[in-house]
C-alpha cells in the first residue's frame, strides 16, 4: 500500500468516526453552554434545536435553583408562542421548574389549548407544579391509547409493525400515498396490515402511551385526581407483560392518594 492510499485510508477511517461524533454533539442537548451562548441560542430562531438547547439548559439551571436563570424568564414566556412545536413543549417543561413565576403559570395555562396534545400533555404536567389542577383532563388523556382512523378509502401499502414503537410524527400508516403519521409517541397495539382494504374512517391504528408517559401522568395525578379518575388509574394496576411493575405500583399509590383525599374532603363538601 502506497503513501498517499494510507493516508486515504486513514482519513477515511477517522471521518468514518468523527462525522457520527460531531453529529451526536451538535444534537446532544446535554453540552454545556455558556450564558452568553445561551443568549445567542434562544434568539436564534433560523435553528429550532438551538432554541430547544438552551430552553434544555435553562431548565437544568433553574432545577438548580441557579439565580442565573432568571435573566432568560421573558424568553420563556414568549417562546411559549413559537410557531415551532418542539420548542412550546420543551418550553412548557421548562417553565414547571420554577412554580413562583405567575407569568410562567398563565403562559402554560394557555398551552393548556395548544393543538399539540404532546404540548398539551407537557403543560399539564407543569401546572401540577403550581398546585393547579386545570390540566387534569390532559393527565387522563396521557394515560390512553390513541387511535388513528383512515382519512380515505383505499388499500394500506405500508404500515408500522405490531409493538414498534413509533415516534411522535413517524409514519404509522399509508394509504397509498397519503401518509398517516403518529400525533404523538407510542407503541404500536394494533394496526392494518399491507394490503388491507379501509373505507374512510375506519379504525387504522392503536397507540398504547409509552411508559414514561404513564409515570408522568401518574404521578402528577397522585397530587390532583379525583375519584373520577379511578377507573384510568386502576387500569394500570392490572398484571400485563407490557407494563413495568413500577408503574403498577405507582397506579397503586396514586390510588391509595386520591381514596385519601375523597376520605378527608368529600366531594360534596
């Protein structure tokens, strides 16, 4: 082997290496940035990943009970009206870490009607932090199964697999060439088949919620359910191979929680 072929072939090795370790660390939302980084990337709204960088490590700051944090508070609060989805659901997590901000509790109760459920869902789940209940349908709604219907007749010409788990946007079903994508990520419970013949409106798919969604949803109901909610709860108490027996217990203490609650308040006081 000549010279110059080693070197190719060296080059070529340590691209072969590099490129997937510069990709990982320009997505990797764990970098470390500096404060004045983390200004540049919050107002950089040509790179959505940038924005969802910073909003990352903002959050984490305020987790700290890092005082630095506040200087990026009105960014919060007006990134909440992005156009750009990714960005209103990290911001609305963002926003659950720091329960004093009054501005932070009415700007996620207006993501309480985003037309994102993911968004929705987020928002939510950081209004239990202010001790607010108003997302509690959203809670209950992150604890179900998603079903997608046929937008026309035709014959399926690909879909997901039976227990995939599909992102939030991938592809689920084609009818086709009319793409059925996920609204949100879940696992796949049931779904039509290739070649499968479906009027418009008939039942395509079944999302099972992920588990991390149903700890979430869980847990934030354990503070703000009602009786009313019993029977979603208690849906995840019952043994099934799919469901991690932590979320069993975590269905059961929620349960337990809210019995408690109905015992030392009763509704119809």
């Amino acid at each position: 082997m000549s010279t110059r072929t080693k070197v190719i072939f060296w080059l070529t090795a340590w691209a072969i290496v590099l490129m997937p370790f510069l990709f990982w660390r320009s997505t990797w939302f764990g970098r470390p940035l500096s404060e004045r980084a983390v200004s540049e990337y919050l107002a950089d709204s040509s790179k959505p990943r940038h924005i969802q960088h910073a909003l990352v490590q903002v959050g984490e700051r305020m987790a700290r009970k890092d005082a630095s944090a506040r200087q990026w508070y009105p960014q919060l609060v007006k990134l909440a009206a992005s156009p750009v989805e990714e960005i209103r659901n990290t911001d609305a997590w963002v926003m659950g870490q720091d329960n004093s901000r009054p501005e932070f509790h009415q700007a996620l109760l207006l993501l309480l009607k985003d037309p994102s459920s993911t968004v929705r869902g987020n928002a939510a789940l950081s209004l239990v932090r202010f001790g607010d209940a108003s997302g509690r349908p959203q809670l209950l709604a992150l604890l179900q199964p998603v079903t997608l219907t046929a937008p026309s007749a035709g014959i399926v010409s690909d879909a997901a697999k039976p227990e995939q788990t599909v992102r939030e946007g991938g592809l689920v079903s084609r009818i086709g060439s009319i793409e059925v994508r996920a609204p949100s990520t879940g696992r796949v419970v049931s779904v039509k088949p290739k070649g499968a013949a479906v009027s418009a409106g008939d039942q395509l798919a079944v999302l099972a919620p992920p588990v991390d969604q149903i700890w979430e949803a869980l847990r934030a109901l354990y503070l703000v359910g009602t009786p009313e909610d019993l029977s979603v709860v208690r849906s995840y108490k019952r043994d099934a191979p799919d469901i991690p027996q932590r979320i069993h217990q975590q269905a059961a203490e929620t349960e337990r929680a809210i019995l408690e609650r109905a015992r030392v308040n009763p509704p119809n006081q």
